[in-house]
C-alpha cells in the first residue's frame, strides 16, 4: 500500500508477548505454575495498526523492530493485515517483548521490555510527510515522549487528527496535551494523567485540556467527553471474558479507524466499544482483533464506509 495515504497512522511499539495462562497470579516470593505459555505478536502500537487495519481504514505503522526472529515474526503480521511497514526501522537492539500473566478470570498483568522501541528517537522524514497525508495520527506511550511530541507536533502543523492514547500513564508535558484533538485512557490512566485520585474530578481535569476525551471503564462502557462537557455514554456489552490483553488497543485502533471515516465521536465510541467486546473472548492480542464485518454483526448495521 501507498503509506503517503494512509487513513490511518500508527506510531508505537512492537513486542513480542509471551503469556503465562494460569488460574491466579502468584504473590510476592510464590511460585505458581503456568497451565501455559504461548508467543503472540503485540505491542500497544502494533495492536492499535492490526485493529485499525481490520476495521477497514488503510494503516501505516510507524515503529522499530529488531533484527531478529521476533522482529522478522512482526514484519510477517504487518504484511498480513496489510499495514504498510516502509516505515518501520531495524534495529541491532532485539525486538521489543512483554511477559503477560493471564489468570482464571481473563485479567492480566504485564512487564514489557522496550528493546528495539527505545530506539525509536525522532521521525524521519518519509514518516513526516505519512503523517501530513493521515486522516488520523494515533500514539501511545510506549515509545520515547520526545518522538510523541514531535509526532503530535508535525500532525497539527499537517492539519491531521491527533489522537493519544496515554498509556502507559504519565503526567503529560502541556506542549503534548496542547497538540491534541483526541485523548483515550481508561479509568486508572485518567487519575494518573490528572494527578488525582477522583475519577470524576479526574476526568473534569482532562476534558478542560483537551477537545474530545473518552474514558474507558472495561465493563462498565466509557464516558465521552466534548467541549469540556460530558458528551455521552456507551454501555459496554455483557461477554464472558477470556483474556483482557489488547483490548484497550482493539478500542483506539477501531476508534480511529471509525473517525478517519467521518464517524462522529457516539457513534465512533460504540462501533469501538463493540471491537473491545469482541476481543475480550478470545486468547491473545492480535489473534483476539476482530474485522470490521465480526464488529457491525455485533453493532447490527453497517458503517457505509
């Protein structure tokens, strides 16, 4: 694909997830035994591409592999699902990885090691002009800030949509917040973000600094936000869970590709919220992403894009 048109841009990282299926995590200084252990693709940003990609917006991924097994395993997925990956640098570091415990009721935990995605320190220049061209710049935090916020920065001067999903959380410098159009954190990453514990007053806080902010609530749906004011909410659909892994990322790739086509923010949230849904109930990040097809059965009509 030509990535200078892409709908959508992602820029983030890219692991390798190794995870641990067990019925409880284990507590300091236990030792538990896992019923097993499995190698998935992942990584925030590569699971946001995927999730675009499949819920039809044309993707570009923006990121860096290592020169190895792993980073030649990611490249294959990219292929796969039609992302256009010009744009991802190789890198002596090894590709980066994320150890994923999984218990009994589908929650898990995560330790990521960067490797490959510390590289990644300013944008190149056929990266610049990807994003001029995008509908939709979005980001995460996996990757060092000073890239997001020369990202963030080269997508307004371009008059493209930015879009960050703050996580992992951070308190974010006002020259990033600034630049956004778009912020996406669930309930834990909003108090982080505002530095406060309330949700509610944490939420206020952001919706003040920003034009459009969701909050994700897992179960409960999430709380839209516009023009500083509460805009809507989305209920989130009852599913027996089998892992949670990707799907916050499932969300803000589907989100983005909703709004890329022109969705308004209600109407972009539940077509994302259903892709979320839909992810939940199967193993694994990547393999769990849902096509745009699996995500307007479960919405019950057609997105006409």
């Amino acid at each position: 694909m030509d990535t200078q048109h892409a709908g959508v841009v992602v820029i983030g990282s890219a692991n390798m997830d190794i995870v641990f299926a067990l019925d409880r995590a284990p507590s300091p200084g236990e030792t538990v035994l896992a019923n097993s252990a499995t190698l998935y693709p992942g990584g925030k940003g590569l699971n946001q591409a995927v999730a675009a990609a499949r819920a039809g917006a044309s993707t570009a991924f923006v990121g860096a592999l290592g020169s190895d097994d792993h980073g030649d395993a990611l490249a294959v997925v990219l292929s796969a699902d039609g992302i256009g990956a010009d744009l991802v640098q190789r890198s002596t570091a090894p590709t980066g990885q994320a150890f994923i415990v999984v218990d009994g009721n589908g929650e898990n935990t995560i330790i990521v090691a960067s490797g490959a995605n510390a590289t990644m320190l300013d944008l190149t220049s056929e990266a610049r002009a990807a994003i001029g061209e995008a509908a939709v710049l979005l980001m995460q935090l996996e990757l060092p800030l000073p890239i997001v916020i020369e990202a963030a920065a080269a997508a307004r001067s371009a008059g493209t949509t930015v879009m960050l999903n703050a996580a992992p959380a951070r308190k974010l410098p006002d020259e990033l917040l600034e630049r956004l159009d778009y912020l996406i954190v669930n309930e834990h990453e909003a108090c982080l973000v505002a530095g406060d514990d309330d949700l509610d007053r944490a939420s206020s806080t952001l919706a003040a600094r920003v034009p459009r902010l969701i909050v994700t609530l897992g179960s409960e749906g999430s709380v839209l936000y516009a023009d500083r004011a509460e805009a809507g909410r989305i209920a989130a659909s009852v599913v027996t869970a089998v892992d949670t892994t990707g799907a916050g990322d499932t969300y803000c790739g589907a989100f983005a590709a909703a709004i890329a086509h022109g969705l308004e923010l209600t109407a972009a949230a539940a077509f994302a919220s259903a892709a979320a849904a839909l992810s939940v109930q199967v193993l694994g990040a990547v393999p769990s992403i849902p096509t745009r097809a699996r995500i307007e059965a479960m919405i019950g009509k057609a997105t006409r894009w």
